[in-house]
C-alpha cells in the first residue's frame, strides 16, 4: 500500500493517477470524507487526517510502503515561516512513529541552499526534519510550475498581456505537476535507499516570452508579456489573500531567481519531464 497526501491538489493527485494506473494499492489523506469520495470510487482507500492530528496521520502512514508527502501551505498565517516548519516537524514525528519504510517528499529546486530564498526556506527545513526521521527518503525538487500560469490566463484573454515577475527574455526550468506526479509515483515504485535528490524539469527552458506566444496561438489572439516589478510583489500576493510575511517570502523568492541564487544541486542529472509547455497551457487553458 502507497499513502498519498494531498490527493486533492495537482501533483498529488498525478501521483494518485499514476499509481492507480499501474494497479498499485493507494491509500489517500483527505481532511473531510466527501473531499476522498473521488479517489474511492475509483478503487483507493481513504484516510481522514491533517497536519494538526499527528496521531491520525501516524496511523494512515502504518504499514505502508510508502508514502508521498507534500505540506499544503496556508498562505494567510501571519507567521507564515514558523508555522510551516511547526507543519514539517508534525509530519516528521508521524512518519517517526509509523515506521513508514520510505517517504518521498515534495521539495522544490533550490532545497539545498541555506539563504535568502523566500518559502523555499520552508522546504529546505522539512529535508533536514524528514532527513533525521525516515529510514528512507526521496527528495522531489521541481522547479516552477508550469501551472503557475493559471493565475494569468484571465488576463492574456481578456487584456492580451501576460503578467509576470520574471523577466521577458529570461529562460527558466519549468514543469508540468503532471510530470512531478508521475515521476513521484514511479519513485514510490522503485523503493528508495537512503537519501536520494530527484532534482526535475520540463523537456526544455522557456521564458515569458514564450509562454505568451504560446498563450496567443491557443488563443488565436496577440500576448505581450507584461514586465512586473519586484515592488509589486507583496501587494500582489496579498490581495490574494496571503499575509505580509508569506508575500514578502514571495518577494525575496523572485528576487533570488532574478540574481540566479536559486539553482539545482546536481544539474547534470536532472530527470526531464515529457509534457511541453504548449501542452501544458492548451491543458490550462481548457481548464478554465
């Protein structure tokens, strides 16, 4: 049996899929009953738990083989760092206590530094937890999420510009979650021994610029990348609800990407996901 937490976001919900596909026994971890009805019509066991419950989550994860854990962030917590890590050392103490052979966890690129890198600090905290409690683990660091984009779709079909914090012309790793779940699953698959860095990207670079011309022909309309400046960030973040410490983590994250802080460890052996851009988008844009 494979443990899957957040079955009801994208990447643990492609890890589910995946799972499933290949006739592996899932159990996912949803906060309410009706939220894993989905997953148990389609053959999955389901397990009620949170971050805030270690001793049922420390019962979802017994007898597992493994377990996929991401930490789901709440984005308005005033104290948005500590109240991270307090999340990151609950679900260490329940994969302590379960005795789960391996964990793969969601990182992000970046993990591996210590530093000025916005909520990647988070991430880098929850490797060092998990890295003392399971016996075996995995770390997943994608880069930015192709996904991403969902947020200005609107704008590219109302406006025909493509708002965006990183600069135009600037190439950047990007993934498909799709992709990240798929890989996760096929980790969860494969076993694990001690400590692995699975660091990922997409089949290529892209840049906003590319993403909007990609936009504009699914479209079949013209979009022109938007330049935003780093001094919009913290009121950007917080009008989507985010308090003042998660929007300026959000802030010194973009301008660690601009001055090329945030970087793979190992970037010689980084796995490629197969979803392009454009099919990525196309996907998005059906979507919404």
């Amino acid at each position: 049996m494979f443990v899957v937490v957040g079955a009801t976001g994208k990447t643990g919900s492609a890890v589910v899929e995946t799972l499933l596909s290949k006739k592996q026994p899932v159990r996912v971890i949803v906060r309410s009953a009706d939220k894993g009805a989905a997953w148990n019509a389609k053959g999955a066991d389901v397990a009620m738990g949170s971050f805030d419950d270690v001793p049922a989550l420390t019962k979802a994860f017994e007898g597992a083989k493994g377990v996929y854990l991401l930490v789901p962030p709440n984005y308005g917590a005033e104290t948005w760092l500590a109240d991270q890590r307090a999340r990151m050392d609950r679900a260490a103490e329940a994969v302590q206590k379960s005795g789960v052979e391996h964990v793969v966890f969601l990182s992000s690129a970046g993990g591996h530094i210590t530093g000025a890198t916005g909520p990647i600090r988070a991430a880098t905290y929850g490797e060092q937890a998990l890295g003392r409690a399971a016996k075996r683990l995995t770390i997943l660091r994608p880069c930015y999420f192709m996904d991403n984009w969902a947020l200005v779709i609107g704008a590219a079909k109302a406006e025909g510009v493509l708002p965006t914090f990183i600069a135009p012309q600037a190439k950047v790793p990007m993934i498909s979650t799709k992709d990240v779940g798929r890989i996760a699953a096929e980790q969860l698959i494969a076993g694990g021994r001690d400590k692995q860095i699975v660091e990922m990207a997409g089949p290529a670079e892209y840049s906003p610029d590319e993403v909007a011309s990609a936009l504009g022909q699914i479209l079949g309309k013209t979009v022109t990348p938007q330049h935003t400046p780093l001094s919009a960030v913290v009121p950007t973040f917080k009008s989507f609800g985010f308090s003042e410490e998660a929007a300026r983590l959000f802030e010194e994250m973009y301008a660690a990407f601009s001055t090329g802080t945030i970087h793979y460890e190992h970037p010689a052996s980084v796995i490629r996901g197969r979803i392009t851009l454009a099919e990525a988008l196309n996907g998005l844009v059906k979507a919404g």
